[in-house]
C-alpha cells in the first residue's frame, strides 16, 4: 500500500497467508484478486504477509489478518460500536472474486 491509499481510503487489502489460502487456495493467487466484503463493498488485495505461523506467547496473528485503509473500513463498520470480530468469510465455490 502507498501512503495515498490510507490519504484517500483506497479500496486495497493486505492479507495474512491463510486469509489468502482460505479465499483463494493458494497464497500466490491473491494479490491481484478482487474480495467482495460486507456491504458489497469490493476491494484489490494488493499485498500478501508473510506467512508468520503461530506465536507461542499469543498475540497478534497475522497469517489470518486483513489490514486496510481507516477510511475503507469505516465505509463498513461503524467506529462507534465496532468490536474486533472477522467480518470476511469465504465460502465454497469462491464465486466473487475475479
């Protein structure tokens, strides 16, 4: 992502390798990919993280984390009541993207 995609609330995604492998099969398949997310709302995944595994302390999770611009998001969530919670699921066949 470029610094002007958080200025403007771009529509891009970065995701976690098994976001990526759940979506689309194989984690070398999603940048490029078009996601359908809540509100019909369509994004570019523009970025894949590394996958990370899991950390034996907890944490953050990253290999199942979805990172995009504030003002995406708030075109989805409403900041006020939003609590942390997956709000992208994929279901089989992937029939939204591309």
């Amino acid at each position: 992502m470029q610094p002007s995609d958080f200025d403007y609330g771009a529509n891009v995604f970065v995701i976690g390798y098994e976001v990526a492998v759940n979506l689309f099969g194989n984690a070398d398949k999603a940048v490029g990919q078009l996601v359908k997310m809540k509100e019909g709302k369509r994004g570019l995944v523009v970025g894949l993280i590394k996958k990370q595994g899991k950390s034996i302390v907890g944490g953050w999770e990253y290999d199942n984390s979805i990172l995009m611009p504030l003002g995406f998001m708030r075109t989805m969530v409403r900041e006020k009541t939003a609590v942390p919670s997956s709000w992208c699921k994929a279901r089989k066949p992937y029939p939204w993207h591309n």
